[in-house]
C-alpha cells in the first residue's frame, strides 16, 4: 500500500506544479519585491533595481543619480515587509479611503498596469525605524516596484 501512497503523492505533487506553471504563479510576490528592492537600494545595485522596478516607473531605468535620491547610504538593513490593504493604508495614514483608491487608480492610468497593490515597508535608516508604503503593480508574473 506504501508504493501506492508514494504514487498517487507523486501524480498529485507534479499535477500541482505543472498547474501552477500554467497560470504563470512562478513570479516574487509584492513582499519579495520590496525586500529586494530595499536591499538592492542599500547595496547600490543598479543591475538589480532596474530588474525590480516597472519599466513604466516614473524613474525607470534607474542611474546613479537616483541612487542619492533613493537613500542607499542612509539604509541599514530591512526590519519588515507586509502586504497592506487599501484600508490598512488610509488608516495607518489617516486619510480617506478616497484619496488611496485614486491615488491606485492613478497608478493604473498613468502606468497602463492592470494591477496595483501596497506592501508596507519598515526599514533601518540611520539607526531609525521607518515605515512607509510602497506601491508594486504586476509586470507579467512578477511583481515590480513602481512610483
């Protein structure tokens, strides 16, 4: 009966991945996203910011003179990355729930994206906690930064 179980896990187990090819779930999520981002930010790695950040970004590609303006030198390390809701957001920042859907929405309009989502981002700067919204929109089966 072992062999059986063994068999029956296995087709089960390749279905799975073979499925999860087919609907493209193969990309970062948005919390991996900002995590790298944040850490390509602190290492100066331009390479990999330009691979994280949307080609429809306001300031894609990224160059050395956005490196100053991004605060790669000021970053100790990434504390935490979560994805947050619309609602979340207007909260943590008491504003109205308007104000972010547009904002979303503007996001989706300016950038031709379909899709947009925030992750709430605390970093180390300087030896201070920070926490800040970063939007991410889907770019085919990842997800990229884009401001």
């Amino acid at each position: 009966m072992a062999s059986r179980r063994q068999f029956i896990t296995g087709i089960a187990t390749t279905s799975t991945v073979a499925i999860a090819g087919c609907n493209g779930v193969t990309g970062r999520s948005p919390e991996q996203t900002a995590e790298q981002y944040y850490t390509a930010v602190k290492n100066q790695n331009i390479e990999k910011l330009n691979e994280l950040v949307h080609p429809k970004a306001t300031y894609y590609p990224i160059n050395e003179r956005h490196l100053d303006n991004l605060g790669s030198g000021e970053i100790d390390s990434v504390e935490s990355v979560n994805k947050i809701s619309s609602e979340e957001l207007a909260e943590r920042n008491s504003q109205g729930e308007r104000t972010l859907q547009d904002y979303k929405q503007a996001i989706k309009a300016e950038a031709n994206v379909d899709e947009v989502t925030f992750v709430s981002v605390a970093i180390i700067q300087n030896g201070e906690r920070n926490e800040s919204p970063l939007p991410i929109a889907k770019d085919g089966s990842d997800w990229k930064v884009i401001f």
